[in-house]
C-alpha cells in the first residue's frame, strides 16, 4: 500500500519493461494498492495541487508532508 501527501485523480501502472499495465481514476483518497506486477507509477493531479508539492510513501500511515530538498555533502 502507498499513501499520497494530497489527493490525485489518475494512476498508471507499469511492469519492469516500463510496459502499461492498468490504470485506475480515483477521488478522494490519498491511499492505492498496485497490481501485482506493478515496478513504476504514475500519476497526474489537478492544477490546484501542483504548487504545494506531493509526497509519495510507502506503508499504510500517512506522515505529515516534507518539502523536496536537496542536501550535499
């Protein structure tokens, strides 16, 4: 199971070969479970959510959001 930071509208699923394998539209949710086969996700948001950022996690509690940043050493 993987939680989203916010809600999202589409998701597309794909095997190791980068090969389509289901899609699925969801509405308010911020959790999904992929198919078996499934190595890559993507999704796509509404334009409203897209300047305040999205986290993706795995696990089935959803923890508070962190920005994106970039740390060197």
């Amino acid at each position: 199971m993987y939680q989203l930071s916010k809600n999202t509208t589409f998701f597309a699923f794909f095997d190791a070969n980068k090969v389509f394998i289901s899609g699925i539209q969801v509405a308010n949710t911020t959790s999904f479970t992929t198919p078996a086969t499934a190595v890559y996700v993507r999704f796509s948001e509404v334009n409203g959510n897209m300047s305040t950022g999205q986290m993706l996690e795995v696990g089935s509690v959803k923890t508070a959001f962190e920005e994106y940043t970039v740390t060197l050493p």
